[in-house]
C-alpha cells in the first residue's frame, strides 16, 4: 500500500488551505492514502457511517480525522469545531 505524499495531502486538504504544518502533520501520521481516503469519507458523512454501526476511527484513521476536523473547523471562521468522534479521543 502506498503511503501519503505531499500530493495526496495537499488534495486532500484542498491545495489554497494546503500549509506546510497540516501538510507535514498528515504526512507524518504514516498513514497510506486509503487510509486517507476513508479519514474523508469519515469527514463526508459520519452519521451514515455510525449508523451501519462501523466502529469509530482510530489509529492512523483517527489521526487524519481529527487533523482534517481541526483544519474544517478553522476554515469555518471559528465555529464550534464538532468533527468525528474518534476512539483516540476521550
């Protein structure tokens, strides 16, 4: 499996809000771009995914939920940062 490259998280973060710390962040998760990929289908809609009753990401997954979450959130100009619930949290 192929791991993220500064390409792939620059796409993912949509390339006028990429900076180099987000991008060095998901990078440095180790994560591989299917995991990226379900970290956005994660962001996209999080309440079908609960409601098939998939666990709530973790590990390398949860990582790139709560970077792109805290990235959503401040791109929302200050609203309550509300993301996915992950297991790393608590």
């Amino acid at each position: 499996m192929r791991r993220i490259t500064r390409e792939d998280a620059i796409k993912a973060v949509g390339g006028a809000d990429a900076n180099d710390v987000v991008i060095s962040q998901i990078i440095g998760t180790g994560a591989t771009v299917d995991e990226l990929a379900e970290a956005q289908a994660w962001i996209a809609n999080d309440e079908p995914l609960m409601n098939t009753g998939r666990p709530l990401p973790s590990g390398r997954v949860g990582e790139l939920v709560d970077i792109l979450s805290e990235l959503q959130a401040a791109e929302d100009d200050g609203d309550e940062p509300g993301g996915v619930p992950t297991a790393n949290e608590g």
